[in-house]
C-alpha cells in the first residue's frame, strides 16, 4: 500500500489508526537511514518487537551492505514468512535517498512473503520500483485526492471545533484549502479565535501559522 500526499494530508495519522488494533511494527524514515546498515537494523527491530515475533530478526549477522547481499534478504523473508500475519509500516519514505536502501527496500518488497503487509508513506514515490507489483496489480495507491477532506467531512471537523459556519463561507473554505487537512485545521482553530470569519476566509494563504508549517 501506497500512501502518497504533501505534508498535511494526514498519511502518517491515517496509518496509525489503522494498525493500533494490529500486529505491525512501524518505522520512522530519517536522513540517517541512508546508512543501509541503519536502516535495517530498524526495520528488523521494529519487526521484532511485533507481538508473537520470535525476536530473532535483529540478531541476523549483516553484511557490511545488507541490501546488496541477497541471501541476507532472503534470510530475512524467510524469518519472517515463519511469523503471523504482519502489517509493516515506513513512514516518511520520501526522506531516504541512498541507492542501497532503496534497493533493498525493492527487493523485500519484491519477494515479501505472503503475511507480510507492507505500508509505504512518503510526499513523493519517484524513488520506489514498483513498476512490476503494480503490473501484478499488487499495488494499492493512495493519493492526496483520496486524503482530501469532502465538503461534509471538513463541516463535520468544524463542528466538532464548536465553530459554526455558514453554508456560504463553508464551500469558500473547501475551494481555498481543497480538502487539506492542515490548513483545514489551522482554519479550525482560527475561525474560534476570530472576530471576523470573512477577513480570515480572504487571507488564509497568508496565515502565519499556515505560512510556519510550510516553511
């Protein structure tokens, strides 16, 4: 699964509440993990600490390149084939630029066992070979548009605010923010310190703490 959206769209939200009642294990992508030794050490030990794992995966011996030696990512897709149904979160996929990672992020992707669910989020998938497990239709894309608050939802996150809002003003902010969940909720918040909706309708591009979480 590929959840792909800009910042404030809510993918790292969305996944979180979709694995809390699950057994997965999740990783958060920095720069860091372009050390392709770091970022399996990671991903195995977040695979460990899955309830029901064996605990075994970190203790694997790592090659001075995990992802370039295939039988080490065999051994680890085995490991992990002997385990229950697993959902494996990345989170922040965007971030890692190394070649080695993301080559070895393909190959486990490529030869993931049956149980083994992997969710990817990232701001941009021009990094990821998914070309042939989408020719497999074994892909499931996810796309700001399919994040993007409907007219109903973003009345509905107003109300739960308590910031009543006009008919007329509530479609003038979907057409500013199409649906985005940041801005939607800068807006929230906004609207309930605000004396006058109008004015803030106008300039919401302009908001200083919109205009803060971009930069």
């Amino acid at each position: 699964v590929v959840v792909c959206a800009p910042a404030g769209f809510g993918k790292t939200q969305l996944l979180a509440d979709w694995l809390a009642d699950r057994a997965g294990a999740w990783v958060t992508l920095d720069a860091d993990d372009d050390a392709d030794d770091r970022f399996w050490a990671g991903l195995l030990a977040a695979l460990d600490a899955v309830p029901g794992a064996d605990r075994t995966l970190s203790a694997l011996p790592r090659p001075a390149t995990p992802s370039r030696d295939p039988a080490f990512v065999a051994s680890v897709v085995d490991a992990v084939a002997a385990a229950g149904p697993i959902a494996l979160v990345l989170d922040d996929v965007h971030i890692v630029s190394a070649r080695d990672p993301l080559h070895g992020l393909a190959a486990l992707l490529r030869y993931r066992p049956p149980n083994l669910l992997v969710m990817l989020a990232t701001r941009s998938d021009a990094t990821l070979r998914l070309d042939r497990l989408r020719l497999g239709e074994e892909v499931v894309d996810l796309r700001a548009s399919d994040l993007a608050f409907t007219r109903d939802e973003t009345s509905a996150l107003l109300a739960a605010s308590g910031v009543p809002v006009s008919p007329g003003r509530l479609d003038l902010l979907c057409a500013q923010t199409e649906g985005w969940a940041a801005a939607l909720t800068f807006a929230a918040r906004a609207f309930a310190a605000s004396t006058d909706p109008d004015v803030l309708l106008r300039d919401l591009a302009g908001h200083p703490h919109l205009a803060d979480y971009l930069t």
